[in-house]
C-alpha cells in the first residue's frame, strides 16, 4: 500500500511539473515552438495574425468599457468636453488617414504602434488602481481594465518580436509619450474626477482602434501582399 | 478647457452675425449619436422647427458626410441660409476658425461631405449648423465612431445540396463587400449579417455575423421562395450599414411524387391517448386495491385518543383501570375515594427487605446514627398501613395480613386526621408497629412533639426485635409492616386488628432471651416497646434495676404522651404489667398505644388478659402487641 501511494504521489506531481511547464511555457499559450527548441522562428504570419487577434480584443474590451462607463457614470452630468480634451498620445505622430497610413513605411508603422503601446503601460497600470478605488467598483469596468492591462503587455511584447524579426538588429529608443493624468484621476471632486475617468476612456478607446487599424493594415500588407 | 467652455456659453447666448470667421469656440456636445442640441432661440426665423442634424457618417473610413432636416416651413426659409461649419482639432489645438463645408452638393440635399482631404481619423470634429448666421445645431464626433459601410453588392446563391427527402435544401449565398470600403488594403474590417424569409412572410430570420462573404443557408424548403439580404457593418461596432438589395431565391421544384407535408405534431392523437389511458388507470386503482386509494385520496382523520387507554374503557365506565392506566401520566390525581382509597395506594414491597431498608423514612426522621440500625434490621418500617392516623372515628375495619394493602381506611372526618393519614402513608418504610403512631401523636396530642425520639426508641425496641425478622424476614414481614387500624378508642388510642400478630409477637418474644442483656441498657434508654416476655425476663434479670429505671421515666418526665386512658391507667399499670408477665399469653396483634413516653418509647395497653396479675411494680406495661384499652382497664386495678 505504502509503495504505491508513494508512486502515485511521484506520478501526480510528476504530472503536475510537466503541465506547469507546457502551459507556463508560451506566453500567448500558442503553440509557438513545438520543437521545444530555445531559439526557435516563429513565423511572421502567425505573429501578425496573434497580434491582430490581441489588439481587435483590446479594442471590443475598451469600447465596451467606455459604454458601460458612460452609461453609469456620464448620464447626466453632461461630459461634452471630450471633443477638446486631448490624450496624452496626440503628441506621437501618427497617420490620420489612410493615405497617411499608406504611404508610411512599415517599419516606422510598427514603432509608432510600439510607442502607443508602451505609453499606454502606466495608465493603463493606474486605471486599473483607482478604479477599483471607486466606490462601488464596478465589475464591469474593473475587469475589462484588469484584462486590457494585461494584454496590452502581450501585445507590446508580441509587436516587440515582430519588430525584431522584421527589423531585426535595429534598437530604437524607447519612445513613448508620458501620461500624467494620474492626479486628475484621484482628484477629490467627483465631478473632475468622473470626467478624468471618461476622457481617459474615450482615449483608450481611439487609441485601442487606431492600433487595431494599423496593424491590420501592416498585416494585409505584410503578410497578404495588400491582398486581405 | 474652462475658456472654452466660457466662450462657448457666450457665443451661444449672444446672437450675432460675427460667428461666421470670428473666435468662435467650438461646440462642445456630446456624442454624435446623441444630437445635443442648445438651439438659438432664432432669430430670423418664424418657424418653430429647426435645421437639425439627423445623422453624421462615414462609410468607409475615408471620408464622411453629415445630413440634416430642413425646416418645416420651406416657404418661409430661404433655403440657401442654412450653413454648416466644423472645426477640428489638429495636434492639440484647435484650429481658431470654423471652416464652412466644402461640398454641400455630393452628398444630397441638406448635407455636407467631406472628402477624404478633409477627412482624419481619429480626430475630433465639431460641426454646427447655421440658419442666417445663427447657430441652431451643433455636434461633435470623431470619424470612427460613425462608420457605417455601405451595403454589400453582388449577391448571389448557389444550390449546395437537396435532401433526400427532398423537402429541403442548403444554398450558399455570396455577395461583394461594399466597394468603396477598401478591406483588401486591412484599412476596414466588415462583418456581415444575414437574413432571409420566405418571400409571404413578413419577419426576417436573422443569422450571426459573419467575417466572410459567403454563407450557407440550410434547411429551406423546395417548395417555396426565400429571399435573403445582407446589411454590413465594421468589426467593433454598434452600427449596421444599409442592407443590401433583396436577392429572390427560387429554388428547382422537384417532381410531383416528392413526399407530403412535414410531419406536424399529432397533438390530437396525443391527447386521446392520454385522456384513455388515465382513465384506464383510474378505473383500476378504484376497483383493485380500494382501501389503499381511499387512504390515499382521503386520508381518516385521526380521532382523539389516549395512549395506551382504550376508548372501550372509557365507555363501559371502568374508572378505576382508566385512573390506574392514567396514574402513569404526570399529574393526575384520582380522587380519593372513601373505600379504601389511600390504602390502595400504601405500597408494600415485602419481596425484597434489604431494599426497604434504605432510605426508609425512619432515617429520614432519625440521624444518620440511626441509619445503621435500620439497616441491620431489613425490616420494613413501612407504617403507611397503619391508621394511625388516630382518629377517635376511625372505621373499624376487618383486617387480614396478607391483604394489608387493602386495609379499610380509617374515616378521615377531619382534616388533621387526613393530615395525618398522607403523612402515614408517605412513610413507608417506618417501622410498622411503633413509629406511625408515634409519629402521628405529637400531632394529634399537644405533647410535646418529639417523634424522633419515639422512633428511636421504637427503632431500638425493633433492633431487640430485628435478628428475629432477620432469620425470618420473609415470613414474618408479611405481617409485621402493616396493620389495619380495628378501633380508635375514644381515649385516642388507636386499635389494631389482630391479625397474626401471634406469630410476630411469638418471634419477637422468642428471640428475645438472646436479647436479655440488652434488657439493662434498653430499660435505662427507655425504649418504649417491650414485648411482654421481654418485660418480663428484663424484669426477673433485673428486678430492682427495672424498678429504678421504670421509676425513672415513670411520669417523671415532662414529655410524657399521656392520654386520658393513659393518666386513669398508669397507675394499675404496673400491675397490668405484672399480671402479664410470665405468661405466654396470646396476645392480640395489635395493640392501642397507651402511653407515648419520650423520649422511651411508647407504652402499649395490654391486650386481654386471661389473668389480671396486679404488679405495683411495674410500672410499664410491655406486651408484644397492642392492647386494647379495655383490656388494659381490667388489667389495671
């Protein structure tokens, strides 16, 4: 009896190891190296195809977060100023069209999503810390934020290995526009404060669109030869 | 952000030529989908409508346009004095002037479009329309929050396969994406939504949104025609596009011989079925098993009832097994009738003496010094058959030993006396032949009330008394407990049936040579009840000894329980005592007390002598039993 409680125990934690492995192992849990081997290439394509899937996701995540907020918060109290609020990545130059997005090299194309992306880090880290400060979090909210942080950071470092693999050898510097509306965020006021929460929002969700688009368009380009 | 929105309220409540070109502020409303309106009251117009933006959009993310109503009165409107200006914000600042629309034309009447020059996404825009110069709508949007595409083109169909039934078949509808939407390039991404109907209906059945542009439709009837229409809209978005042109499918009619209608639910067999086989059932749950239906449809209802009693009792009248049966529930107390009731009640547990003898009422009343002694005796001191309850009406009742449970009871005409009795009877394991009526004169008599003394000196008399119930404890027990109360003197001396006392008192005095030294000591400790013999052997042993010590307690004590009998008596009683001594006489079971002495012990009257033997000496009559009061006069001189 002792003999094979001892053997089963080895054989579930055996298992145990092995599925902490397999599944701690990818970290967009795709099968990106079946080999196993360390420096494995993983296609372009099905890099482009994961980052669109993330940043589609990120966007339906961040429309729905503006909508629900809107419909709890923003009734009422008459948030009309979003049209002249800016967000703090208006600064990065950007395409504003398609002939814009068009004509710009890919490769400027991916570091100005990279910049996006990483300048939506810290305020997508402190969304998430105050809204759950909220009073009555709403769950809605609080876990669309969680998940969007989250993959925001999937999708930086997915963008980083296309990046690297498109361009490879090229270290840009790490440019990014920074946020500082995090003292708007805690203000007293509820009012100010509601509609700091709101713009921020509504920028996330632009900015969620606009790097949905561009890489879109960089993976028909890339991957389809501009035949999606 | 303050100044703006400063600005803003001004120029609104301002009316002024001077917007056109002029710092004006942008307007600042809400959504596009919600027209936020703050309407110049109007000038210049008679109307009570207003130009109202209806809707802004976008088909394709490249360029937009924006529509809105016409005023009601269009005769009284110029028609060209509506305007529209937008502003948008470049980087971060607004540009300072509002700029009118470029194309007021290409996009139809009573609207504005804005080419793909004029065009940026994900730039705010403000808009507002003007009537005369003055202002009456403003929105603000941004170009990808109003994307609606076109709708899709070119659809077609294409017959996949038919069943074998050949009822149904699946069709695969393709279509074009709107052309202007450029999804070749990624720039937009569509999702389609389907829906189809049988061409005489008038509800549209809808599919899931699809990403491709063809899709399959399953399960459409031959026989009939469908039309099907696609409407699209961008990935992400709330809002769908136009729907396309109808397409009209027409599906090949199959032979004649093609099988008939659907199979429809045969409800109607259904409920005959059923409606027969519950019958069916009901008929045989009434006439098989009768009884357990009736039980089940109609439970009986529980009628009173008394555990354990059964109702014929109740009827026939049968009171007292109903009392006895109920005498086991908490709180009920029959009546207590006059005939034999509280003796019925005396319990008498002869089997088993050693159980009698713990916690006997006698070493309640006594110390626990005494406890040892009525241990030793296992004898039952059970007096609760005695009618000691002495009373001078007590019944005189005929008394048999063995049925000494049911001993008459003495007539309780006053309430001491019944007092009395429910003390007697509470104490059960007295000694029978002393101690109730010791116990019951001090109540009765305005003596002093000592009846522990008396028990003690009943319970000594009964130690003198105990090795001979010891060597017989059964036999002998069966008499000795109880007696019935025969007479209650009218002195107050309580009369005792004989019953077989012979043989108790025949023990007694026959153990009692063993028990002579203690003669002495019980002389001088005054207990109270002597058999005769004893008296008598105690007498010849120690002649003058008795004479000092029966002197001693003979009337000098305070505490002596004397009745009338006893005062008229005590004195010849010595000579009583005399005459019986000597003889065995046969004594009567039971003895009236005479004379209550404490804290010695009782004196009996002697019971009939054949011969008065006087005996002034004697002070003390001892006889084995009771004797009764007229015996006790014919001994006494």
């Amino acid at each position: 009896m002792d003999s094979k409680w001892t053997l089963r125990k080895a054989g579930s934690l055996l298992l145990l190891l092995l599925s902490n492995l397999l599944l701690c192992k990818g970290t967009a849990s795709l099968p990106i190296c079946p080999n196993g081997a360390a420096n494995c290439q993983v296609s372009l394509r099905d890099l482009f195809e994961r980052a669109v899937i993330l940043s589609h996701y990120i966007h339906n995540l961040s429309s729905e977060m503006f909508n629900e907020f809107d419909k709890r918060y923003a009734q009422g109290r008459g948030f009309i100023t979003k049209a002249i609020n800016s967000c703090h990545t208006s600064s990065l130059p950007t395409p504003e069209d398609k002939e814009q997005a068009q004509q710009i090299h890919h490769e400027d194309l991916l570091r100005v999503v990279l910049r996006v992306l990483r300048s939506w880090n810290t305020p997508l880290y402190h969304l998430v810390s105050e809204v759950r400060g909220m009073q009555e979090a709403p769950d809605a909210i609080l876990s669309r934020a969680i998940e969007i942080e989250e993959q925001n950071r999937r999708l930086l470092e997915g963008m980083e290995k296309i990046v690297g693999q498109v361009h490879p050898g090229i270290k840009e510097n790490e440019v990014y526009s920074v946020w500082s509306g995090l003292p708007s965020l805690q203000m007293a006021d509820e009012d100010a404060r509601l509609f700091a929460f709101y713009n921020l929002l509504h920028c996330l969700r632009r900015d969620s669109h606009k790097i949905d688009n561009y890489l879109k368009l960089l993976k028909c380009r890339i991957i389809y030869d501009s035949n999606c | 952000m303050d100044l703006w929105q400063l600005l803003l309220t001004v120029a609104l409540a301002g009316s002024s030529d001077a917007f056109s070109g002029s710092e004006a502020t942008p307007a600042t409303l809400g959504r596009e989908s919600k027209s936020l309106h703050r309407v110049h009251p109007g000038l210049g117009t008679n109307s009570s409508w207003k130009p109202k933006f209806t809707k802004c959009r976008s088909p394709e993310l490249e360029t937009f346009s924006c529509h809105w109503t016409d005023g009601v009165h269009h005769g009284l409107t110029s028609p060209g004095s509506v305007q529209l200006f937008y502003i948008r914000r470049s980087t971060q600042e607004w540009t300072q002037e509002w700029k009118e629309c470029p194309d007021y034309v290409s996009a139809g009447e009573n609207s504005c479009y804005f080419n793909s020059s004029y065009t940026s996404i994900w730039i705010p825009y403000c808009i507002k329309l003007t009537n005369n110069g003055g202002t009456v709508d403003q929105k603000c949007f941004s170009v990808e929050e109003i994307v609606q595409p076109d709708p899709p083109i070119s659809l077609n169909w294409t017959l996949l396969n038919i069943s074998l039934t050949g009822i149904h078949a699946d069709i695969q509808v393709r279509w074009e994406p709107p052309p202007n939407a450029d999804v070749q390039k990624g720039w937009i991404v569509l999702e389609y939504e389907l829906q189809y109907k049988e061409v005489n209906e008038t509800q549209w059945k809808v599919m899931d949104p699809v990403l491709s542009t063809s899709v399959p439709v399953y399960s459409l009837r031959l026989d009939k025609d469908y039309e099907v229409r696609v409407r699209s809209r961008q990935r992400n978005s709330e809002k769908y596009g136009e729907f396309s042109e109808v397409l009209s499918v027409t599906l090949p009619q199959m032979s004649p011989f093609a099988c008939e209608e659907d199979f429809q639910f045969p409800w109607f067999l259904i409920i005959i079925f059923g409606i027969f086989g519950l019958t069916a059932m009901l008929f045989v749950f009434i006439f098989s098993k009768q009884q357990r239906i009736k039980m089940l449809i109609l439970p009986p209802v529980p009628v009173p009832k008394i555990k354990g009693i059964d109702p014929d009792l109740l009827k026939e009248g049968k009171l007292e097994e109903v009392n006895t049966i109920l005498a086991i529930h908490d709180g009920y107390k029959p009546e207590f009738f006059n005939d034999d009731s509280w003796v019925e009640f005396i319990e008498l547990d002869i089997d088993d003496p050693d159980e009698k003898t713990e916690g006997s009422d006698t070493d309640r009343l006594l110390s626990n010094n005494h406890e040892k002694s009525l241990t030793i005796l296992g004898a039952k001191d059970d007096d609760s058959g005695r009618t000691s309850c002495y009373e001078p009406d007590l019944l005189e009742t005929d008394f048999k030993g063995d049925e000494i449970s049911e001993a008459a009871q003495p007539q309780r005409s006053e309430g001491e006396a019944d007092l009395l009795c429910l003390d007697q009877k509470n104490q059960r394991d007295l000694p029978y032949q002393d101690i109730s009526p010791a116990a019951q004169q001090p109540h009765v008599v305005p003596a002093e009330d000592k009846p522990r003394s008396l028990l003690a000196g009943e319970i000594e008399s009964t130690l003198q008394a105990a090795p001979s119930q010891l060597s017989n404890p059964n036999s002998l027990a069966n008499i000795d407990f109880y007696a019935q109360v025969s007479d209650i003197t009218p002195a107050g001396s309580v009369v005792l049936s004989p019953g077989q006392k012979n043989k108790a008192g025949n023990s007694q005095c026959d153990a009692h040579p063993e028990v002579s030294p203690l003669c002495q000591a019980n002389f001088l400790m005054d207990n109270a009840y002597f058999c005769e013999a004893d008296a008598k052997k105690c007498i010849t042993t120690a002649p003058q000894v008795e004479r000092e010590s029966r002197a001693v307690p003979s009337f000098n004590q305070e505490d002596i329980y004397i009745t009338t009998e006893s005062l008229t008596t005590t004195a010849g009683r010595s000579g009583a005592v005399a005459a019986t001594s000597g003889s065995e006489v046969p004594v009567p079971d039971y003895t009236s007390i005479h004379l209550v002495q404490s804290p010695q012990g009782l004196v009996l009257n002697t019971a009939p002598l054949p011969v008065p033997v006087p005996l002034p000496d004697k002070e003390f009559l001892s006889s084995c039993g009771y004797v009764s009061t007229d015996q006790l006069n014919k001994i006494m001189p």
